[in-house]
C-alpha cells in the first residue's frame, strides 16, 4: 500500500535543492487538491473543494471564530430569537458585492427563497423562509424547532446578490462568481483552476481583511504530480499527503509539515433497500457479513496513519450526539465466510462498487472483499458524477468521504444519509423517525438520547460500515503562516507570508 515518489521527485530530495516558491515575493499562494467542484455555485455540490473555495468567495449571516470557537456575527451585525422557530438578524450597512452593488436584506431574502424551493439544495432542510422587515433587518423562520440552526446557518448557508443571482442562475454563478466575501475570483478554467484576488472593497467582519494579495487553485489528480509541483516552487500548499509520504518531505528546510484532526468520517455506503434491484445487500446477515469481512484498523494505519481513529458508529466523535456504545463488528473474515454461507452465498457474489477519490482506500476494501468471495467491480467516477449516480439510485456499494460541511452536529452526518432522500440507501423509518426526533428536540439530554438509539439501529442493521475518521497531513512552504483547523476547511484569508 506504499507510495513512491516520481523519479523527479527523488532527485530534488537527494540533491537537497528546493526552489524557493514565488508565492512570498508577490504575496501569492497557490494550493492544489485532486478533485475540484463541476460547478463552483455553492449550492449544487457538496465537494470539500468547493466549500473551501465558497468560504472565499462568499460570507455568511454568521461565522464562527477561529480563536474563540465560538459563533458571532458576521453580515450581521447581531442577532435575537424572536420565538423558538423564528431568527431576527440586524445586518451591516455598508457592504459591497463584488460587482459594486449593496448587500441588504433583499439578498438574503432572495437567497433563502431560492434554496428552500430546490430540493436539490438538502444542506437547507430546516428552513421555511424569509421575511424582510426593512432594508437591513431580516427574519429566518425554521420549519420547526431545530437547535443546531446556528451551527448550520454558520457554514452553508452563503449569501448571493439576489439580481444578480436571478438572471444568471447556477450556471452563471459558476462562470462568474459574485459574493462578498474576501477574494473575488478571476479567471476559471473549469476543471483546472481557479484564480483569485483580494476584494479592496472587503468588510473583514469575522474573517477579518485577508493579507496574501493572490490566490490560486490547481485540481492535480495525481499525488506524486503535487509533490513535484511543490518542491518545484510551482505550488505553495498541498493536503491530503499519505502517512507514508510525509517523510519524503521531513528535514527539508523549505517545507513545513503539519498534521491536523478533521470531521471527516470513511464508510462503506450499502443499498440496504434494494434501489438498485433486488441484491444481495438487502439481507441482513450479507451486510453484516461486510461488516466483518473489512479490516478496518489495517486500512487506517496503514493509508490514514496517525491523528486518525477506527469508528464503530458513522459519524465523528467531536459532533454532538455522536454515542459509540453501538454494535462493533471486528476483523473476522471466517465469519464473514461463515455468515455468506447462511444467507445463501457460500460461493459469493458480484457487485458493482463506486469510488471518487482515495483510489488506495478504495482497493484495500476490494481486497479484503475479494478475500471473502465478494468481487467487487469498481467503477471510479468524479465527484459530481457520482454524487448524480448516488442521487439517481445507482449506486449498490460505494466508498464515501463524509466531513458534515463541517457542522459539529449528528444532523449533518448520519441525519444527512438516512433521511428518507434522494441519498438514502437505508430508507428505514425507525431510523429517520429517530434522528427527526433528535434534529426537533430542544432538551439537549433529549437530543442525545434520540441520536444514540439511531445510531445503535444504524449499526444493528448494518446500514453502512463505518471505517476511520481522517487526520490530515499539509506541506506547504515554511514562510506561510497557516494553521490547520479540524473543520477540514483551509482559510487562505487568514494565512499570510513571512518576508
């Protein structure tokens, strides 16, 4: 499961020469990642990619600060509970779009308006809409009580120009992004990169005024291809460096090392309820079976390695509501065996298996499958191509990453994957009927205690098969400033250059 570096990249290492990066002379950065967004609109994807890239670009009613951990006022200036399902936000006058026209209450407006009547737009699930009461005060109304609304109005629910956003719709949004957070894009060459520079016209509120002048954003596939590009000096920042690669880069006096816990969560998705025919996953003792057959604690410490650990329930353990006192199923590929037999597989079976990224992850757990008889037939798709697939009930078993749009809430894992939607393969109703209880209940005992008996049906019934939570390894030049942060979500606007 090792990785080695490219020719080209061994040469560097032994020569000891490493070019220094441009990015400190005309205060730009250049980060790469292997997948990138179809669409940058923030509301037609759920790729980490473009949650980092729409935290750029765009801003939200409230944010929640870095240093303190804690949620404030962002476009707004402040905020109150009218009643227990309905928000009043006083917003800050003064603040431009990136085209020059003035952000108000007719944006939020307008762009409440516009998710909560796409249902493709499920991160919004909990509102029923909004009402302007003067030009700078505005009310959201939730669909009922939902006490992580903070959490999520935090994170996904950017804030577009309303005119702008009614002629151009998503795919305009995507050529030309408009929004007013701290960069402005550019230049887009879809499916490559994207550049940016910093809005002169910037509020700063919460992120505060960015320092780096110059953004750029490179998709590279191809590990090895970043490693190169970035002891080159042609990159300034990567992430998602395998534990097995780290030390190729360790003692070199130009770049930084870094490890960082995040939210993300790997797990096997499994049509427990046969939208794609009528399989074998729809019994029971087969995902169990599955359950079994993968050797969890390998896959981690040999391709996640350190800061991560094995889960038993499918969420993260920093969320709220996340209980681990669930069904643990251990490495036991006989039993597996075993348990195929008596569900009338003795010989196995073959099954069309999804993947989008982590291609090594991906083929450990075809590994361990074939071991018990399973062939899995992998298929890697795009991002968004799969995350189609998924939501047309086309994928039988698939591998997912899953970082909550970094919201510290079980609504946003397990809540999102079993709520009778498009995304449920379980479409089990004690299930959604427990974590819809859990997302209403104020009494946060109460919440909890919803969430631990969803969880516990989750890994009853062997609904997913939950792996490891990820740990992240970032190299970038030594003379950026830049910390990690376990949301998984990179802020540029707060890193700077040491000259």
């Amino acid at each position: 499961m090792r990785r080695i570096l490219g020719c080209a990249t061994a040469l560097v290492l032994l020569s000891g020469a490493l070019p220094a990066a441009a990015g400190p002379d005309d205060n730009s950065l250049v980060w790469a990642s292997d997948s990138m967004p179809s669409s940058i609109d923030f509301y037609t994807h759920t790729i980490r990619e473009g949650i980092v890239l729409g935290h750029h670009i765009w801003d939200t009613l409230i944010y929640r600060n870095n240093k303190t951990n804690e949620i404030e006022p962002h476009l707004a200036e402040s905020f109150k509970w009218i009643d227990d399902t309905t928000l009043e936000f006083k917003l800050r006058q003064g603040i431009k779009f990136h085209d020059g026209s003035d952000f108000t209450a007719d944006d939020v407006v307008g762009t409440v308006d516009y998710v909560t009547s796409h249902t493709t737009v499920q991160s919004i699930f909990f509102l029923e809409g909004a009402e302007k009461v003067d030009d700078y005060t505005v009310r959201l109304k939730t669909k009922g009580v939902f006490p992580a609304v903070l959490e999520y109005l935090a994170n996904v629910l950017p804030i577009y120009p309303s005119d702008y956003y009614a002629k151009a719709g998503p795919d305009g949004m995507s050529r030309k992004p408009i929004g007013t957070g701290p960069y402005r894009v550019t230049e887009i060459v879809p499916g490559e990169s994207i550049k940016m520079e910093a809005f002169p016209d910037y509020f700063g509120g919460v992120k505060g005024k960015p320092s780096i002048e110059k953004l750029e954003f490179r998709r590279v596939s191809e590990f090895n291809t970043q490693a190169i590009e970035l002891m080159t000096g042609n990159l300034d920042w990567i992430w998602r460096v395998p534990p097995d690669a780290v030390q190729q880069f360790e003692g070199q006096s130009q770049l930084k090392v870094e490890s960082g816990d995040t939210l993300r969560i790997g797990f096997i998705g499994m049509d427990a309820a046969g939208r794609t025919g009528d399989g074998p996953l729809k019994k029971l003792e087969v995902r169990r079976a599955i359950n079994h057959a993968i050797n969890r604690d390998g896959i981690r410490e040999a391709l996640i390695g350190p800061g991560s650990q094995t889960i038993n329930a499918t969420c993260a353990p920093p969320q709220f509501g996340c209980a681990g006192d669930v069904t643990a199923y251990d490495y036991d590929p006989e039993k597996a065996k075993q348990m195929l037999a008596e569900a009338g597989y003795a010989n196995g079976f073959s099954i069309d298996f999804y993947g989008y990224r982590d291609r090594p992850i991906v083929e450990a757990i075809i590994g361990d499958l074939a071991k018990v008889g399973i062939t899995a037939n992998l298929t890697m798709l795009q991002a968004s191509a799969i995350a189609q697939a998924r939501t047309e009930g086309r994928t039988p078993m698939w591998f997912q990453a899953w970082g909550s749009s970094s919201i510290l809430d079980v609504s946003a894992g397990p809540g999102y994957w079993f709520d009778g939607s498009s995304v449920d393969y379980a479409r089990d109703e004690e299930t959604t009927g427990l974590l819809k209880q859990g997302n209403t209940t104020i009494d946060p005992e109460a919440r909890k205690a919803a969430y631990a008996k969803a969880l516990a049906r989750i890994s009853d019934q062997a609904l997913t098969v939950p792996i490891f939570t990820y740990s992240l390894n970032y190299v970038y030049n030594t003379q950026l400033n830049f910390t990690p942060v376990p949301d998984e979500t990179p802020r540029f606007f707060e890193a700077s250059w040491n000259k």
